[in-house]
C-alpha cells in the first residue's frame, strides 16, 4: 500500500496540485460560456487532482453534466501507456483525493470514468458535449484517439482544449494535435503557453469572444497569426512594465550607448 499524505483542504483553485496555469483558466472560461447558452455537457480526459476539473464545474448549467475520466494512479481499470507514468501518478493521487478536493468547490461529484479514456468512446453521447479538455495519456496514439472520441462526442459548435501542444518531451500530442488539423477538419481557434484551442465549427465567433474579452484586461496579451488560411490568436500573459524609476536608474549607471538601448526598450 501507498503512503498517500493527507492533504489540506484547499480554498482557492492554486491550492490544488496541478499544472493549470492561471491564463489557461481565464481562456476556459471565456471558450466555455461562449459555447452557451444552450446545454451542453463537459468532459475532462485526465483530471489528476481536480485543478482543471473544479474549474469546468463551475461552468455547468442547470442539467449539463460534466464527465470526468482518469485512471488514479491505479491499474486495476486499465493500464498506464508508460511504466513510468504509473509510478509518477501513484505518489500523490488517488481517487478519494480527487473526490475530497472537488467537494471543498462543488456539493455534487462530477460524474467519474475510473479507467482508460477509450472507455468514453461509449461513456460520452454523440454530440452531447460543448467542451472537452484532452490532458490524460501524452503518448501518440492516444492523444490521436482521444481527439477522434472527443470529435464524436462534441456538438458542431463545441470546443476541444489539448494539453501541452507543443510541450519537448511529448512531442507525439504534438504530432496528434497536427494531425487533425491537417487531416481530419480540426480549426485551431487560439493557443495559450501551454494549451491549443480548437473547433470543428467556426472558429471566428470565439475569437470575437477572445478579443472582447482581452479588450478589457492589460495583463493579457492578443497575437494573430495565419495557418494554413485560417486565423488563430495567440495569448500569453503580458510581460511586466519595468519598475517606475527604471529609467532615471538607467540614465545614472549605465554608459551612453547601452543608455540608448536601454531607452529604447523601455515605453
Ligand atoms: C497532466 S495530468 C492531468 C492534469 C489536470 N487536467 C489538471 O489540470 O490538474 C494527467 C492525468 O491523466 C491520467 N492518465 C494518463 N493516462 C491515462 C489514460 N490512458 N486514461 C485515463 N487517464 C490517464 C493520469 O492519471 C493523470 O491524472
């Protein structure tokens, strides 16, 4: 048996193990109600301690369902891709963590896949969801197959979030991610850092929604590029103004020509 350390009850999203930086949970956010305001369900393919997932459950309308899917750090309902992976995840999570840390932010569990995510090939309806985040297995052929459950499940104006799109060392959810762009209609709506955003629908209404959105935030900023003819917005978090007094500091240490710039560089 596992030693799995009691962990305190969190109060705020950050208390919560995870990876899911705060610009990603701004764009979950904003891309969800925008796929309103009709229901529609939600699902998550790997949720670990329930970061992300707390998160969406704070989106869901009255009726919609959010069906969460990960195999906790254990193999009795299927098998981790890698060796590795299994003994990384079974440190920390268990399936009661997940539980415990959902209910200190919602009265009710989401509903819970324990296992594989091929399982939600059956678990998820078709077209039924507006929303599905794919962040469980990072290896190739099942990032490739996730996307192909979440299109199924997805209504025509849904959202697909893939996790660590361009990340070094998994370079097959990159490879995955690509593909059904290339090959099977998927239309980047916009990337973050960490995540790519993409629609079989029409990605132009959600980034109206992007763009109204980041109008009104100066610690966010709005990139465009083109690929393949169509736009996709690129969003980060804005980099930090110098400190007031920057220049006059400058203007006494530093030698005239690196003082230029300097100046330059700064607004
Ligand atoms: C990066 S973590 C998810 C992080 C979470 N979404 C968050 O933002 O806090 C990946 C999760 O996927 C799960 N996982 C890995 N391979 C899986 C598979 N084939 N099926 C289901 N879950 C899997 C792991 O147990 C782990 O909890």
């Amino acid at each position: 048996m596992h030693h799995i350390p009691t962990a305190r009850r969190p109060r705020a999203l950050d208390d919560v193990p995870g990876w899911f930086q705060p610009v990603d949970q701004d764009l979950f956010g904003v891309l969800i109600e925008a796929t309103g305001p009709e229901p529609g369900d939600l699902a998550e393919m790997g949720c670990y301690l329930g970061q992300s997932a707390i998160l969406m459950g704070r989106h869901l309308g009255p009726g919609d369902v959010l069906t969460v899917c990960d195999l906790f750090g254990d193999e009795t309902h299927g098998s981790y891709s890698r060796r590795g992976t299994l003994a990384y995840y079974r440190k920390r999570l268990t399936r009661d963590a997940f539980e415990a840390n959902y209910l200190a932010f919602h009265e009710e569990l989401p509903r819970i896949v324990h296992g594989r995510t091929v399982e939600l090939a059956e678990e998820l309806a078709a077209k039924s969801c507006r929303f599905v985040h794919i962040d469980a297995s990072h290896q190739y052929e099942d990032v490739s197959g996730d996307i192909d459950i979440a299109r199924r499940a997805l209504r025509p104006h849904g959202i697909v979030a893939l996790d660590d799109y361009r990340t070094e060392h998994v370079p097959g959810v990159a490879a995955a991610v690509w593909e059904a762009v290339f090959t099977k209609g998927l239309r980047p709506v916009c990337v973050s850092p960490a995540k790519l955003y993409a629609t079989w629908g029409d990605p132009g209404p959600f980034q109206r929604a992007l763009r109204g959105w980041a109008a009104e935030r100066t610690d966010r900023t709005v990139g465009e590029d083109t690929i393949d003819g169509g736009t996709v917005l690129r969003i980060a978090p804005s980099k930090l103004p110098p400190p007031r007094g920057a220049r006059r500091v400058a203007q006494e240490l530093l030698p005239p020509v690196v003082l230029r710039a300097v100046s330059k560089a700064l607004p």
